[in-house]
C-alpha cells in the first residue's frame, strides 16, 4: 500500500483536487502514456536511460509524499482508499505496476513489438506478462517412448497356400522318377530279353511270365475287392467288425501258415512259421485288449456318422486303388525284367521296398483328404468339397505324406517292441536295463512324429513335426493321452490288412502249388504284401474318421457334434480302479 499513498499524495499536493484526477486517469492510460511521455523526455535531452530516472522519480515521489501525509492524516487516508481502488483497475503493463511488482518477482520480456521496433533511440520497458505460480504452473509430462506393439498371434487358418515339409516332396518326387524311369528300363530288358537273349533266359521268363504273373494280378485284384468289402462292413456293422477282424485275422493267419508248412518244403516251412508265431501273438493281443474293444466299438460307431453327409468320400479311395493296381502291374514287369539284369537279388529288394512306401503315401493321401473333409466338418460345420481336398493333399501336403509314410510305420513298430520289453521287465537287470531307457526314447520320438498329424496336416497346413507337437500337446491338455494309448482302431486296420494278405496267401499258395512249385514260398510272400498294402489304403478312411473325432475333441471339447463318450470315459478314468485297469496294462 506504501507506494500507492504516496503516488496520491504526490499528486494532491501539485494539484489539487482536480488536478488529482486528470492525473489518476493519465495513470491509467497504462503504457501507452507512459511511452509518449518517454517519447517526449528522448525529443528533448536524447537520453537513452530516462525511463529509468522516471521509475526513479517515482520512488523519489514515494518518499516526498510520505513526508507530507504527516501533515493532515484524514485527506490522507481518503485519499489512500481512492487511490487504492484506483491502482486494482490500473492495466497490468502499466508501468507502475511493473515497477512495484518487481519487489516481489521478476517479469520475464515479451518480444518487442512493431511499434517498439520501429523506435530505434528508445528502449522501452519490457512488458509485463502474467506467469502462473509454480503451484499453478502444470507438470511437464513424462516424454513416452513409443513402445512396439506386442506381435500379434497369428491367426490359425484352415486354407493354408504354403508346400509343406518341401524337401521330402522333392525327395519322393526325385525318387519316383528314378523308379520310374528304371522300371521301364527293367519291362525293356524284359521284352529284349524274351526277343534277343539265348534259351535259357528266354525260357526263364516265359515261365515267370506264364506262373508268375497271373497270380500276382489275381492277388491285386482280390487285395481291391477284400478292401471294399472290410471297409463298406466296418461302416454298416462297426461293432460286428470290430470282435469279427480281431478273430478272423487270428483264423486266417493260423490256416495260411498250417497250409504253408503243409507242402513241406523249406521255403514254404519258413513262410509258414512266420505266419503261425503272428497268429498266436493276434490270439493273445486279442485277450490282452479286450477291455478296450467296447469303447473303440462305440468311438468308431460315432466317428462314422459324419460319412453319409459326404456321398463322395470314397471318390480318392478308388483314385488310389485304381492307380496301385496299375501299378503294381507295371511292377512286377519289372521283377521279371531285373532276372535279366545284374545282382537280381538287391534289384528286386529295393523295387519292393520303393513299392512299400509309394502305396503307404497313397493311403496317406487319403488319410489326409478324408481328414480335413471330416475336421472341416467338425470343426466349421462345413461341408466341403471331396474333390478340392483331394487336389490339396496330393500337392500342398503330399511332403507331410511322404515324410509321415516314411518314419510313422517304423516309429510305431518301435514304440510296441519298447513297450512290450517294458511289460516283460522283471529281475534280469542284465536283459531288461535298458528298457525304460529305451521306452522313454521312443516317446519322446513319437512326440515329435505320429500319425495323430495327419488331421492337424489336413485342416491347417501345418508340417508333420509341427502337427504331431501341436496335436500331441492338446491331447496332454486336455489328459486325453491313456485315452489315444489305449485305442486299438489302428490295430484293426493293421489287422484288416493282415485278414487280407493271408487270404490272398491261401488262395495263390495253393493255386501256385498246383502248377509250378518253385514259386510257392516267393508268391506267398509277395500276394501276402500286396493284399496288406491294398487294404490298408481303403482303411485309412475310418482310420482318418476316428483320428478326427479324437483330435477335433481335443481342440474344441464343447462342440455340439461331440456327445459325453469322452468326457465320461475321462473320469472314468480319473477313479483309482478305471486308471490302475486301462492305463497299467497299455
């Protein structure tokens, strides 16, 4: 309040009363009177720093002022409230108030102005702009960092453009050319063979071509006619067949290797023998899993259920069976053809085995279109086109049929001779120390490879070690694993394969018997692995039909396609009595 007393009295004694208010409203002109005055003051003495004697004559008042309101206190203090009310409407860039203000804070300058600019003599009083307190002033805010975003999942889709498992497409594919190309090499060694060779060759393959040949194409059209009639039984009386093959595989492998040894001869005796130790070991694997047939009766009812939705479903089974019989034709050519070629031991072994694993990618290919037709299904509620998802599986996922047709069938055999050594475990530290070691090697094997792939292959495209992780994983989550252990509807396919082949041995064995001895033990064998092969490509579809209904469970446990079956075979399961009966015996 100091300096505004005086300001007023100062300007009472000049004046006057009226002087005092002309001179109150000059004040409040702000500093825009204020520069002209300053403007002035520069005309006349040229002084750069006469806006700072002002403000010092307006300290210097101040003190003037105070001496004389000694003098009438009363016209002091009316004149202290007028001026006061007066100084709170002065302009905040007045000068005064920038002069008194700056005791208590230091004003910061404003940029000058045009018209400030345009006084190149003058320096003028740097402008009073109001600054928030540090209370009001706000907080900086915290400089952010763009953070990535988190990578995305990537979504998991059912029509997948990629080739997978590339380098065994391009080694089966590299391979069939190669047997190709050799294979009418050997058929043009034959026919020169029968046209240009000396009599005894020629004479050798007549009679192969006359006793030889007509039993294997008989064989292969037998293999395709038992394969249809097992499959189209299976789905009309799933759990006749079921007990049916489990037996009758027993009967019919027991009569071939009895008919075998029966001819006496010690090739035939050897076949036959192989042929007997099999039948006792189906026998008892037939009593050992026959707490589990009840259940696979009722999972193989439902798994067939979805195929009478698909009319066509068969359409790649004839696809293949047609191309196999072709084939197999051209083949056995070949067998005759390599007689007339060096080492026809090693020849023929290879072309055998060359055969083996190009019909397990043809039953393979049908396994993975019937899967993803059923796991569409399943899975999208879609029915999708038989056709297109045979076009798919034998381009985009024929290299997860080749890689799986060549490691799954050795894998499993391995995995039931770790597990049988397992069972036979007992105090001979000597004979069975390693079994649990390899036991557990051979899990952690059919981990990474198993024939559960095939629909997690169809439905996502994925690679077949991928698929058998992925597959095997759901199945641990959802402790399905004694439940797929326990299932035998693998081992009735195998068997089905195995009816046939030792159908196909009584039938020829006895025919070649008849006409041409010598080639007994060797066509048994040989109608024997075609009979197997055959079938088993028409059983890869209630095969794929009951991998899907396991493996689409364990994605999506609260399908409405899928009933309590699993469910309540799981806490079942769970009881001390169901785990020590179903888990301990697999």
């Amino acid at each position: 309040m100091g300096a505004t007393e005086h300001v007023g009295v100062e300007r009472g004694n000049e004046s006057g009363g009226g002087m005092k208010e002309e001179r109150v409203r000059d004040l409040e002109k702000g500093e825009v009177g204020f520069e002209e005055r300053k403007a002035q003051r520069n005309d006349v003495d040229g002084d750069d720093d006469d806006d700072t004697g002002d403000i010092e004559n307006v300290d210097h008042g101040h003190a003037h002022g105070h001496g004389h309101g000694h003098g009438d206190a009363h016209g002091h203090h009316d004149d202290e409230e007028f001026n006061l009310s007066r100084f709170h409407r002065l302009n905040p860039t007045n000068p005064l108030r920038i002069v008194i203000n700056s005791s208590t804070r230091a004003g910061r300058p404003s940029p000058p102005t045009q018209s400030q600019r345009s006084h190149t003599h003058t320096r003028s009083v740097p402008t009073q702009v109001p600054i928030p307190t540090p209370a009001q002033e706000p907080a900086p805010a915290p400089i952010q960092t763009p953070q990535p975003p988190p990578p995305q999942p990537q979504p998991v889709t059912l029509n997948s453009r990629r080739y997978t498992n590339r380098i065994s497409l391009f080694i089966f594919l590299f391979h069939q050319l190669l047997v190709i190309a050799f294979v009418c090499f050997l058929v043009f060694k034959g026919i020169q063979g029968l046209i240009q060779e000396s009599g005894s060759v020629k004479r050798k393959e007549k009679r192969v071509l006359k006793y030889f040949l007509p039993q294997v194409e008989a064989a292969t059209f037998m293999s395709i006619i038992l394969a249809f009639i097992w499959q189209g039984a299976i789905r009309k009386w799933p759990t006749f067949m079921v007990h049916f093959i489990l037996w009758f595989t027993f009967v019919m492998s027991l009569a071939a290797g009895i008919l075998l040894i029966c001819f006496q001869k010690a090739p035939t005796d050897g076949v036959g023998v192989c042929f007997i130790a099999f039948a006792i070991g189906n026998g008892l694997y037939g009593c050992w899993a026959s707490h589990r047939i009840k259940f696979c009766c009722k999972i193989l009812t439902l798994s067939l259920q979805p195929m009478s939705k698909f009319s066509d479903l068969n359409r790649p089974t004839y696809n293949m069976l047609a191309i196999g019989f072709l084939w197999i034709s051209l083949w056995t050519l070949a067998v005759i053809g390599a007689l007339n070629f060096y080492f026809p031991p090693l020849v023929i072994i290879g072309l055998v085995v060359s055969l083996m694993w190009t019909t397990e990618v043809m039953r393979n290919v049908v396994n993975i279109t019937v899967s993803r037709v059923i796991a569409l299904y399943y899975l999208r509620g879609m029915q999708s086109s038989t056709q297109f998802c045979f076009l798919r599986a034998v381009t985009r996922n024929l290299g997860s049929a080749c890689l799986g047709s060549l490691f799954v069938p050795t894998i499993e055999a391995l995995r039931i001779v770790a597990r049988g050594l397992n069972l036979l475990e007992g105090e001979d530290e000597f004979m069975f120390c390693c079994a649990r070691c390899c036991l557990g090697v051979m899990e952690s094997i059919f981990r990474n490879g198993n024939s559960w792939a095939y629909v997690q292959i169809a439905a996502y495209g994925k690679g077949f070690v991928m698929a058998s992780q992925d597959t095997w994983s759901l199945f641990e989550k959802e402790d399905m694993v004694p439940i797929v252990d326990a299932d035998i509807t693998s081992s009735i396919c195998f068997l089905t394969g195995v009816c046939s082949g030792s159908m196909c041995v009584i039938v020829m064995a006895s025919w070649t018997q008849s006409v041409h001895q010598s080639f007994t033990a060797t066509l048994s064998l040989l109608t024997f692995f075609i009979g197997y092969l055959l079938t088993r490509i028409a059983m890869a579809v209630p095969h794929a039909c009951v991998s899907c209904y396991y493996v689409c469970y364990a994605e999506s446990p609260e399908n409405r396609l899928f009933d309590k079956t699993i469910k309540d075979r799981l806490a079942l399961l769970k009881t001390p009595r169901g785990f020590r009966r179903y888990t301990s015996r697999s």
